[in-house]
C-alpha cells in the first residue's frame, strides 16, 4: 500500500480512519434512523391497513411512546418490518428503555424472515459484542446477508470487515467490491473508504484523480473525514490542480466536525493560512460559510 496521498501526512492513516470509525459507530446510527423514518413512508402508504399506518406516522412525529404500542401487538403477531421497528427503539431507547438484549432479540426475529435492515443490525450487534457475546463470524455472514440484498450500511460494514480481517480473512480487493456497491447507493462512509482505496492503492490501483472523485462526493454530503481528505489533496495538488483556498475551505468545514481528524484539520487550516494571502483567506472562509450538503 503506497501511502504517498493522505496517508503520507498522517502517520498509520489506515489506523487512524479505521479508529475513527469505530468511534464515531453510535453516531452514525443518527444517520440509520433517519433513512429508517424515510423508509416509513412507504411502509404506512395509504394501501396499507389502519394499525401500521398509525404506528408509522407516531413513529414520523417522534410520538415513540405510541409508536412503540402500535407495533408490539403487530411484532407479535410475526410482522417482520414491526419487529424490527422494535428492535430498533429498543435499541436507541425510543419510547422504552434502551435494552440491548430485547434489541437483539427483536431484530432476530425480523432476520430470521430476511428483513434485510434487521440483519444488517443483528451483523452490527454480533460484530461489537451489544446485546450477544461478541462473535465476528457470525457478524460478518448476517452482514453478508443484509449486503447481499442491497442494504448499503451493511454493504459498507461488510468493506471494513474485509480491511479489518473481522470474522474473515482480511482482503482489500473484496473490501473495495462492497465499498462501490455501497457508495453508489450515496453511503459517504463507503465512498469516504472507497476514496482512501484509490489514494492508498488498497485493492486497486493508485489513481488520485478517483480518490478526489469519491472523496468530493462524500465530502459533499458532509462527512468530515473525506473533507480533510479533499482539502489535503488539493493543498498537495493531488489529483486536482493545487488550490490553497479550496484546501483552506475544506480544512474549515472538517474542522466543525466530529471525527478524529478535527484536530488534524484544524492545524492544516493555520498551515494553510500560513501561506496565504489574507485575500484569499477570505475567500476561503466565505465559501465555507456558504457551504451546504448536497
């Protein structure tokens, strides 16, 4: 792995993002819950009967206390995406207290019907030891499963896994096959990871001008370690023409994020600066104050 884009400026890169992501795991189930409640609008679509609409729309308005009461009766009774529903607020503690083992529970029995959210949580689960002893083969094959049926959050679990060596034996070519098929459903983690991959020749060849590609629609989205990706790579004009404001620029917008590079980019953005005009300073912190997500 040659480490001459942005690893070479981060000592043990690959470590570093790797712990990041580990850290950031209960954070991002924001991200999860949010295309869970997108998802609830199709599952309460008016050709649906009266019990699982109205568990819904509670569910869309934050009423979890009765949310939660509207799909227990239906979990009960074997509906899958209910018993994941279920799941999930036991899980993040909405309308209940958070309990992992009633969590784990309900999500096995939306798995063990092929809902494929469900078995993307239960991988997620047995991975890090929540609710269940931890067993990472066992994480990574109910990943495979939800990443088999299209699930990008486990298409994009099931990458690391293979750059971890988490319950198989680790593989970057493999890593960067579940990385691109997540990262074209928009996951910015993948297309963070799938980025680094063609900066680090990780399971593919070294191609900057790809990284910049995937780290840009990341970054895009707002995920603040492809920022401070971007940014390094068009202050070192890697795979971009060198460019000290659009460096400066996504220095900024990373370091208003969290992730374990927010100090990295806070000293790049002096760094930067350093070598600047106050001008093009300026610039630069105007286009940072009217960034927004795409």
């Amino acid at each position: 792995m040659r480490n001459d884009g942005v690893a070479d400026s981060i000592p043990a890169a690959g470590t570093r993002y790797r712990q990041d992501w580990a850290g950031n795991r209960r954070r991002r189930h924001g991200l999860v819950r949010i295309i869970v409640a997108a998802a609830l609008l199709a599952f309460a679509a008016p050709a649906i009967s009266g019990p699982r609409e109205d568990a819904a729309s509670a569910y869309q308005r934050g009423d979890y206390a009765t949310a939660f009461n509207e799909f227990r009766p239906l979990a009960d009774k074997g509906d899958a995406h209910a018993q994941f529903m279920l799941g999930l607020m036991y899980h993040d503690g909405q309308g209940i207290s958070p309990d992992e083992n009633a969590a784990f529970a309900w999500f096995l029995k939306a798995a063990e019907q092929g809902n494929a959210d469900a078995e993307n949580y239960i991988g997620y689960m047995y991975t890090n030891g929540q609710g269940v002893p931890k067993d990472k083969v066992a994480g990574f094959n109910w990943l495979r499963k939800a990443a088999a049926q299209g699930n990008a959050t486990a298409q994009y679990r099931l990458g690391i896994a293979y750059v971890d060596g988490k319950g198989i034996a680790q593989d970057d070519a493999r890593a960067v096959t579940w990385f691109r098929k997540a990262a074209e459903q928009g996951n910015s983690d993948a297309q963070f990871w799938l980025g680094l991959s063609y900066d680090q020749a990780a399971g593919v060849p070294q191609d900057y001008a790809a990284a910049v590609l995937w780290y840009r629609k990341s970054a895009d989205q707002g995920n603040g370690m492809a920022q401070y990706a971007i940014g390094l790579m068009y202050y070192k004009g890697h795979g971009v023409p060198q460019d000290l404001v659009q460096a400066h620029h996504w220095f900024t917008l990373s370091a208003a994020r969290e992730s374990d590079l927010r100090a990295d980019a806070a000293e790049m953005r002096i760094k930067v600066a350093s070598e600047m005009t106050p001008a093009q300073v300026a610039t630069a912190q105007k286009l940072a104050r009217e960034w927004t997500p795409k």
